[in-house]
C-alpha cells in the first residue's frame, strides 16, 4: 500500500475517524466520545463561522444566535412545548432555513458597516436574539422563557432513535456512538461545501472582498450579494449545528447561547487558523479538548505541586484562553495553521508572517 | 512528513483497539474488593469552579459527611458489609458540562448520583441517568421541569419552586397583610420560576400584583425599575433572584426613600447579603426549603459536625445533600440490595426522618408537603419566623 | 410628575457615568481609529483598586476624606499604568496591523483583565465601604442622594477639564494633528507613540474616577462590572459620533435617559407586552439603528465608512 498516494491517505484517515470513537472508548470512557461528539457540533459552528470571518473577512461577534435559533426551532417543533413531533429530516433543514432567514436579516442592514462597527452591531445582535428567547413566555408563551424547553425528542429517522442501543456485526453501539457518526457525517459534508466553496467563483469573490472590497466592487462583484451570501451560508450552519445540538441535549435554555459562547467559536476559527478549514478543525478540538484536559489535569497537578488548588481550573481557562488570543494575534496573526496554498502562493522567500499579516484583512488604511 | 506517519501509526494499532473495545462490550468488569466487602459507589456532580464553586463544594461536603456517617455504622447489605465511595465531578454549572459529567458518572457504574446543583444542569443530566436507569436525587434543583419531565429515576428531596413560592405568596399577602405587591425578577430559570409561582399564589390569597418588572442576574442598577415600582405605591416588593442582585437592590430602594417591605427566595438567604446591603438590609424576608437546623435534633448535631470537619459554617445546601444520600441509602438497605434496578422501584416509597425535614416522595419525585421556613434580617442576623407548609416535626 | 422626575435623574446619573466612559472610548477611536475593547475593565480594575486602598486607608483610621481622596488617586494612578501597558502590549506591535488583529487582541485583554481580577479579588461580589453618610435630598417629590450630586458635579468638572486639555495645552494639540493625520503630525515634529500613550493614560484615569463613582453609588464591586458598562459607553460614543468629545457626553446622557425612561414607561405604554426586561434590548437597538441610519452618530463626522 503506498502511503503517499492521495487517495490512500484519504482512505487512511477515514478508517481513522471511523474507528475513532471506540478507540477513546477503550481508552477513557463513554464520556470522552461524548465529548468528541460535542467537538463535532464545535466544529461545524466554526467551519460556519469560518466561511463569515475566514473567508469574506467579516468580523461576526454574535454568530451563537444562529445556533440558538437553529436549536430553539428543533426544540419548538420536536417536544411536548407545542405538542409538536415533527420528524428530524424536517426539522433539521427547517432550523437552517430560519437560521439562514436571520443570517439575512442581520446581514442586510449592516452591509455599509466594515471591521469593528460590524464586530458590535453582530454583538448587539447576538444579545438581543438572546433576550428574545429569555423573555418570551410572557405574554404568549412561545420559548419557555429562561426556563427553556425539556424533554426535547431525540435525533431519530422513522424508528432508529440515535439515542438507543443497537448493534450491527456483533458490536454495540451506543448512544454516544451513533451521535458520533451522525455528527461526522454533517461536520464532513459542512467541511466539504466549505472547501468547494472556497475555490468557487463565490469563494474567490470573498476573498476579493476581504482583501479590498472597492477593488473587488470595481473588478464587478456585486458585493452586497456575495456578502448576504457569506452571512447566510455561515448562519445555515450554524442552524444545522443548533439543531443537533438541540436533539442530542434534550434541553435547551438561553443560557447556553451566551456572548462568552461566540467569543469561544471565533477564538477556535481565529487560533487555528483564519480562512483554512484543516486550521478551523484542528482549533475547534484543541478549544473543545483542552479545557476538559485542564479540568482535570490542572487541579491535581496543582495539588501535587503545591499540596492545594491554588488557582481554581476554570479561570486558569479562560486566563489562557485570553493570553492565547493575544499571543497568537502578535506572533502569528494568520493563526496555527494557515493555509499552506496561500503560504505558497505568496513569495516564499519573503518573511510568510508578514505576508500574512498584510494580506489577511484590508490593510489599507 | 509526519502527516504520513501518522495514520499509517492509528491504523496499526487500530486493530488492538477494536479488540479492547469489543472485549470491553462482552464482559462485564467485575465488582472490585474482595468477596466480604460490597462497594457502592455514589455519583456526586456540582460545579466545582467557576462563580457558585462555594456553593458546590458546600454540597460535596454534605454528600462527602453522609457517606462517611454509613461507613462508620458498618452497615451490611445482602449479607455483605459495605463501604460507600463518593466520586465528586465538577458540571460548572453549565448544561453541556454536566451531560458529559453524567455520561462519566455512569461509565463508572455508580449505584446512585446526588445532583445537581442547579436545576439547568439536573434536567438534561436526567435524560442520561434514566437511560441508563441510574437514580438520581438532586439536593437543591428547585425547576418545577425537573420531575416533570416524567423519569422514573429523578427525586429532589427540596421544595420545588412551585411549593415554595406558593407559601412565599400566602405568607406575603396573608400573614404580612399586603394588598398591593411588585415582583421583579432577574430573568434566570429559578428567579423566574420562584416569581411566577409567587404571583399566583398572591393573586389567589386576595393581593394585588400591581408591577411586575425584571431585571438581570448580571444588573447593579435597578434605580429605574424601582422608581417605576415607586409610583404604583406598593405595600411589599417580592425579588425572584440571587444575593448579589438582592442586596443592592434593597440599598437602592430605601436611597429612593421607599419604606416598602422587601422580600425574596432562599436565594436571598446567605449572610453576604446582609454584609453587603448594611443597614438597608433590616427587616428583609427571605425563605430556606425545610425546617430550621436548630429545630430538628439530628440538624443540631450536623451543624456542629459540619463546622468541626469543613472548617467553615453550612453555605446553603449542605442539609438537603446529607439527607439525600441517607434517603438513597435507606432504599437500598429496604432493598437489600444496592443494585439500581432492586433498589429504584422502592426509593420512591421511603419516609426518612432527614437533618431539613421528614422527607418522603410524591408519585412525579418531588417532595412530599415541603416545608418552608421564613427568616428576616433582624439586629443584623437571619432570624426565623415561622415555618410553613408540609409536616412538622 | 415627581416619578418623571424621578426617572430623569435616574437617567442622568446613570448617564454622567455612561459618559465619563465613553470620553475613553471616543478619544482613543479619535487617534487610533480603533475600538478599545478593554475600556471597560480598566473601569473596573479602578474600582478594585480604590476598595482595597479604601478599606486599607480605613482600616489604618484615615480620616474619611483623606482616604477617598488618596484611594481615588491610587486608582487614576493604577489605571494610568495599565493603560500605558495596554497600548505597548497589545496594540502598539499592530499598529499596522490588518484592522481585525488589535480587536481580538482587545477581546483578548479583556478577558485576562477579568480573569486577573477574579484571582486576586475573587468571584464574590464586594460591599463598596462609603466613610460618610449618604444623605438624601428631595426635589419636588423625587429623592437625589450626596452621591449622585457628586457624580453630576465631578463628570461636568471632568469633561471640561478633558476639553482644556485637548483644546488649550500643547498635548492636545498634539492629540488633534495625530487624529487628523498621523503621517504628517510626525513629520512635523510630533512623537506620535508618546501622543498615543498620553491618549491612553488620560482615557484610563477618567475611567477610573467613573469605576470609584459607579461602586460608591452601588455600594457594591465586582470582577465582572466593567463589561456591561463598557459595552454601553461605548453605545453611548457611538450614539454621540464616535471620535468626538462633545459627542462622548451628549450620547452617554442620552443613553441614560433612553435606558431609564424606556425601563421605566415602556411597560405601561405597550400595555405590559415589552417590558423593563427588554431594557439591554433598547440600548442595543439604539446601537444598531444609529450605526444603519446615521453611521457617524449625533454629532459625528463620516468616519464609519472608512475603509
């Protein structure tokens, strides 16, 4: 078997992340697939995320809404809040097509808006869907309000409900499992629209847009579409991920979709590598992983070091969340993992940093 | 390069991997100790970090105290004598986090869980315990969407909120005489819950609810709302919410020149709140689920133990943990066993004389009468007043 | 009546704050041409600072005003400090930067700000000792406290002294040729990073004042009070025209007075259906219709645009 033929390498990794769940299993637990599963739903959100900020270089600090609302519309129509018990290959598409609505509707008033003014109105945005949900059981009960909404259906085609045992050649799966696999499936095929998408007539218009939006303007984008575009196709994403995440919880309330939730998304896509999807990937498991690995590694490292907890673990997170943005922004501003094609593409004697550097965003001032 | 070593490297060992993995499916790992001994192991989960880590660990030292009082009695089930063991795990109070947390709980093969802390962690955890038909009692989740949502594992041995913002609301409009109340709320799923059930129960008592405002859990500045509250005169002002909202929130009603009573939930009830609303905090009603400690003899005594073992006074909920897994255990010794299949169809039935109250439970899991007990600020100190609803002892 | 009055000195004390923090915001956005994230926490950094000088002060038995006034100068000093370091550390090295890489460095600031303060400071929520008695006066029937005057008299004070600095000393000067064009103002002589610098510090000492002002009227600290408040001011410089003085305070007033008087009115105006729970949702929605109707605020130039 030759190794370095692409195609094999494809089949390798693919075997890889087939037998992946059951190799942490064997290792750590049920409750490490878990986490990988919620590393999927991570990694969709970013790879959305990506396409807004990434590739058409608008800065987007509200994106969890288009999660929550992609979760709100799975938890409304697949639990006892309506009575309603509509089948997931409906719900599903319908919360991206209602994310994707308000994708639009964010993105159409704030066109004229570049950088930082963008990066707030998203904001305010964010928080204002956010109140939304929180407050309205009153007059008319709609979201359950800050209640949120229980005993929500499990993801399930026909019979086979994903959160049931069942077992095929011999070998069980559980539930844990089965989200797995469904989630790879809908992180792939996310990845895979991103990556056509990037090197599509539209994805080149992005970029244009990124780099210089009167030149791209001139060279005859019509950038007010192709920016509505980067705002739907991000937040259809984020509507399929909010679904899942929806019907894999069981729960959901306006607590999970904080602002802290969309810094978290824009710190995997910023830290692994703006605009290249193997970058995203890999910061959306890096975000998702260490903190767990920190939860219980730094405790009893710190007990056997100093013999008490002296900085409680959850800060030290977050601490570390806030130097990594800073240190990464100063040293390597395109992120872990930039695109390599891009690297290529520009002079390679050069100094790549800087390069990078004047090319991510309008540099022009 | 070492893009290509890399799978070539997974994929090799990917064979022994399955093998673990299939191994692990077919048989069962068996019980560890040594054939006199039976473990039983309790699954506790409240966030450990983060801003109600005090609170939480508050609840690991109840949990922590229970398990170590049945130790010690050396008790014997099923013929054997068996040592309790606590595995503690941190939700961080956030949803995602204590569905991982379960799913861990459960991987361990815990017999029981104590938890959660809050009920925005307790109600998808649920869903997981139920699947894997693991009991669960959570000490302090007080959403009425807890046991509604019809497991058959999920207990809470306190007053929901339904139950207490009932006697809130009769207390308030009934023994304190107010005809015209305000109720604000800080938005959360337990101040939100506590309020509405606060407005019901008043409105049925013959009150008035002549505002209803709100306000957040993160807010410092509530002039506005109460300047709006001012105007329709109200005789009491009843806050569904948290401490660190409560107490500048009475100091800016009486810098408003208000005299209205102020009242609130067990959220209310914490010695910060008095340190940080001063004088303004006198005379402030607030509730705590059960009855006194120092009422129940079995209470007293837990108190001192408490304070001599932790080394530092009962936080919140300490109580409602010890009582917990005393229920928890008292089911498994009716059982005489501590299989969680054996001893669940008999947990619901058990009437335990507990540290907060005579605890036993309804048919959804909640807790049988519920008895609450209304303190107010009084010389600086949270004095009790009367204690309402449920069985007294 | 007297609750309208109520409700407008609410506004306007909420607002004097709003406004002493969007002066911050707006000056360094004038120069820079970029949002300073952090604001908000170095408001808050000043607020911790000034309880632990305070209670210290107290503690050794200071007489009150000494105390106040010492703290108080131990916080501008702080948060000189701090702003000083912000700008080397985080923006300085991007000054020529893409647009989008000081921003996220802001974010990042922001949270280790926070993250810093809950160490040292803890999560819990701290009572703000005030060493006087804080009297309350009536007005036609609506009640101002010693407190609230001195937060009025000390924000006009404050932004007068801003706008001598900026209109009548060499620095100022200096501060406008960098804002209107940079290239040139060195050129002329001008040392651009000491402008920039002095720019910071003088934002973060005015932010300190507000970070003592806003825990006296509470009576209450905490590691988390800077955000919120930074976000508003910021909507404040926003509304006002952002990079501009007059803007700054005129969009922090109205902010407050929108807040209040929608917190307050909106309820019985809607017939109950929105309410003071929408109350961040006004402040917000200002935002956002100010930046889509008029993107250069109240009395702004047409900076928005600017590619």
């Amino acid at each position: 078997m030759k190794l370095h033929r692409p195609a094999n390498r494809h089949l390798l990794l693919a075997l890889a992340l087939l037998v992946l769940p059951f190799v942490i299993d064997a290792l750590f637990g049920h409750g490490w697939v878990r986490i990988a599963d919620f590393a999927l739903l991570y990694i969709m959100l970013a790879l959305g995320l990506n396409i807004v900020v990434g590739y058409a270089g608008l800065l987007d600090l509200g994106y969890i809404a288009f999660f929550a609302v992609g979760a709100y519309t799975y938890a409304l129509l697949g639990s006892p809040q309506f009575g309603l018990h509509w089948p997931m290959y409906v719900v599903l598409p319908l919360g991206a097509l209602f994310a994707c609505f308000f994708g639009v509707l964010l993105g159409a008033p704030t066109l004229r808006l570049r950088g930082d003014y963008l990066a707030i109105v998203t904001l305010g945005f964010g928080e204002i869907i956010r109140i939304f949900m929180n407050n309205l059981n009153a007059p008319v009960n709609i979201t359950n309000g800050p209640q949120g909404i229980s005993s929500i259906d499990p993801l399930h085609v026909g019979t086979f409900s994903f959160a049931g045992q069942h077992e095929l050649f011999g070998i069980g799966f559980s539930s844990v499992h089965q989200h797995y696999y469904l989630f790879l499936a809908f992180t792939l095929l996310v990845a895979f629209v991103s990556l056509r998408l990037q090197h599509s007539r539209i994805g080149r218009a992005w970029m244009a847009i990124r780099e210089d939006e009167v030149a791209a303007n001139a060279m005859g984008i019509n950038t007010r579409n192709i920016k509505l575009l980067a705002f739907a196709m991000g937040a259809t994403f984020g509507g399929i991920s909010g679904g899942l995440f929806a019907g894999f919880q069981g729960f959901v309330s306006p607590e999970s979709f904080s602002l802290m939730e969309s810094i978290m998304v824009l710190c995997m896509v910023v830290l692994g590598g703006m605009g290249n999807i193997t970058g995203v990937v890999l910061g959306g498991v890096l975000l998702v992983v260490l903190p767990e690995v920190f939860r219980h590694g730094a405790g009893p490292l710190q007990q056997a070091l100093f013999g008490k907890i002296v900085v409680d673990p959850e800060s030290l997170r977050m601490l570390m969340f806030g130097l990594a943005l800073i240190l990464v922004m100063l040293w390597r501003p395109a992120g872990l993992w930039p695109s390599t094609q891009r690297r290529r593409e520009l002079m390679p004697d050069e100094s790549v940093a800087q390069q990078e550097q004047d090319t991510v965003y309008d540099s022009a001032k | 390069m070492m893009s290509f070593n890399k799978p070539a490297l997974l994929l090799a060992l990917c064979p022994i991997f399955l093998l673990a993995a299939c191994g692990k499916t077919e048989t069962s790992a068996p019980q560890a100790g040594d054939a006199a001994e039976l473990v039983v192991k309790i699954g506790a989960s409240a966030p450990l970090t983060g801003p109600q880590a005090h609170i939480g660990k508050d609840n690991e030292y109840g949990t922590r105290m229970a398990i170590e009082d049945a130790n010690a009695k050396g008790l014997t089930i099923a013929g054997k004598k068996v040592r309790f063991e606590l595995l503690s795990e941190d939700d961080q109070s956030d949803p995602k986090a204590a569905t991982i947390v379960a799913q861990k709980l459960v991987d361990a093969k815990v017999n029981g869980v104590i938890g959660h802390l809050n009920s925005g962690t307790s109600i998808p955890a649920a869903r997981i315990y139920s699947d894997n038909g693991i009991p669960q009692i959570a000490p302090s989740a007080t959403a009425v969407a807890y046991t509604a949502q019809g497991y058959k594992t999920a207990f809470r041995v306190m007053a929901n909120d339904a139950q207490q913002g009932k006697v809130l609301g009769e207390f308030a409009s009934n023994k304190l005489g107010a005809k015209k109340i305000a109720v604000l709320d800080d938005r959360t799923a337990y101040g939100q819950g506590i309020a509405d059930e606060f407005v019901k129960s008043a409105q049925a008592s013959g009150a008035q609810i002549v505002a209803r405002e709100y306000t957040t859990d993160k807010a410092v500045d509530f002039a506005a709302v109460l300047t709006s509250i001012k105007g329709k005169q109200p005789d009491l002002i009843f806050f569904g919410g948290m401490d660190p909202q409560g107490s500048p929130m009475v100091k800016q009603l009486r810098a408003l020149g208000m005299k209205t009573q102020f009242m609130m939930g067990d959220g209310g009830y914490t010695p910060k709140f008095i340190d940080n609303a001063g004088g303004a905090a006198e005379g402030t009603y607030a509730s705590l689920p059960g009855v006194p400690l120092d009422k129940m003899p079995s209470g007293r005594d837990f108190a001192t133990r408490y304070e001599a073992q932790f080394k530092q006074p009962i936080q919140l909920y300490a109580p409602y943990c010890y009582d917990a897994v005393n229920v928890m255990i008292a089911a498994m010794q009716k059982a005489d066993s501590a299989e969680p299949a054996k001893y669940l169809p008999l947990l619901g039935a058990v009437v335990h004389d507990g540290v907060t109250a005579k605890i036993a439970f309804d048919a959804k899991g909640d807790l049988k009468g519920g008895a609450v007990t209304l303190y107010q600020v009084r010389q600086a100190k949270w004095q009790a007043v009367e204690t309402m609803g449920g069985a007294a002892p | 009546m007297d609750i309208f009055l109520q409700q407008l000195i609410n506004g306007l004390v909420q607002g004097s704050v709003y406004a002493l923090v969007a002066l911050g915001y707006t000056m360094v956005y004038g120069i820079l041409g970029l949002i300073n994230f952090a604001h908000g926490e170095v408001v808050m950094v000043g607020a911790m600072v000034a309880l632990t000088a305070l209670q210290a002060l107290l503690a050794a038995a200071f007489a009150p005003v000494l105390a106040v006034l010492f703290s108080l100068m131990l916080a501008v000093a702080a948060c000189m400090a701090l702003g000083y370091g912000i700008e080397r550390i985080a923006y300085r090295p991007l000054r020529n930067a893409p647009r989008l890489a000081p921003l996220i460095t802001a974010i990042g600031v922001s949270i280790v700000l926070q993250n810093l303060a809950m160490m040292i400071w803890g999560r819990e929520y701290h009572a703000f000792p005030l060493p006087f008695n804080n009297g309350l006066h009536e007005m036609g029937g609506a009640i101002i406290t010693d407190v609230q005057i001195v937060i009025v008299l000390v924000a006009l004070v404050m932004m007068a002294g801003l706008m001598g600095v900026v209109h009548r000393t060499r620095m100022g000067r200096a501060m406008r040729a960098v804002a209107e064009n940079p290239s040139a103002a060195a050129l002329m002589g001008v040392d651009i990073n000491r402008v920039i610098s002095a720019t910071f510090m003088l934002g973060s000492a005015l932010a300190a004042v507000a970070g003592l002002m806003v825990s006296a009227n509470y009576g209450i600290v905490h590691y988390y009070m800077g955000f919120m408040l930074g976000l508003k001011a910021f909507t404040a410089a926003v509304l006002g025209g952002i990079g501009n003085l007059r803007g700054a305070m005129l969009g922090g007033v109205l902010l407050g007075l929108i807040e209040s008087l929608g917190a307050g009115y909106i309820g019985d105006l809607s017939g109950g259906f929105l309410g003071s729970h929408y109350q961040d949702v006004f402040a917000f929605f200002v935002l956002i219709a100010v930046l889509v109707l008029r993107p250069s605020g109240l009395l702004g130039e047409r900076v928005a645009e600017r590619a």
